[in-house]
C-alpha cells in the first residue's frame, strides 16, 4: 500500500515551529519574572513540602521538606511576622482558594529581613479537598 504523509510532515513541521515558539515565550517569561524579583514556587499541601526553582534555570530546583517549621526554626520569618505565617499554611489547609499577605522575610541571598507580598492559589483534586497551591512573592524593599 501507498500513503499519503504529506497533510502528516506539514503538520509535524507546525508542531515543530509552536513548539519553538512555546520554548521562546517561556524564556522570555522567566526573564521577565527574575528582572522584577518575583519568586515561585508550589507547595505540596498533603506531604508539606515546597518545590521552588529557579526561574532561569531549568536545572535547579529546591525541596524544602516540613515547609512550615523549616522556614520558622532556620530564622527565615521574622519573630513578628510567624503567627500570620502560620495562619496563612492553616487557611491553605483548610482550603481557602487564594491566601496572602505580606511578611517580613529574611532574604536568602543578601541575609537581609524584608517585607514581602505572599501570594498562594490552592488547587483541588476531585472531592474538591486541597492539594497544592502555588506561591508567589514579591519584595517591597531593596
């Protein structure tokens, strides 16, 4: 038998090009995201980890295991602030859909206490009980 593959080439070359396309406007994105210093990460709500990686490097990323305590007991959260910051990982448990707040946070590079805007959208599996919600930060201080 012969076939046509001529309409399936043409359609793998078009794959090929968005693809190309989709890789391009990543990259552009995750400039964009580092140039404003924002960070992103996704918190695993059932295990209680915390995925973040670094947003121009496709090979980094850090597992922060028992997120909560971790960022408490290593001095991150500053003593004001780790009430709220409890409250905020309880409202994500509970299942609230958006949880945010500003927090005065020790910046991992400069070792510097900052305020930041915290941001987490929860995302649900089935039965509609939380599963991971993805976080954002932005500084509000240089």
């Amino acid at each position: 038998s012969i076939y046509d593959i001529t309409e399936f080439k043409i359609t793998e070359e078009i794959s090929k090009k968005e693809m190309v396309k989709c890789k391009l406007s990543l990259k552009e994105l995750q400039i964009a995201i580092k140039n404003i210093d924002i960070n992103i990460w996704e918190y695993d709500i059932i295990n209680d980890y915390i995925i973040y990686t670094d947003s121009l490097d496709d090979n980094y990323s850090k597992i922060i295991k028992n997120a909560v305590d971790y960022f408490i007991k290593n001095g991150i959260i500053h003593k004001s602030c780790i009430d709220e910051f409890k409250q905020m990982y309880e409202r994500l448990k509970s299942g609230e859909k958006h949880v945010f707040g500003y927090l005065i946070i020790k910046d991992i590079k400069t070792e510097i206490f900052c305020k930041k805007f915290i941001k987490y959208t929860n995302t649900y599996d089935n039965s509609g009980k939380p599963i991971k919600a993805y976080g954002f930060s932005s500084t509000l201080c240089e």
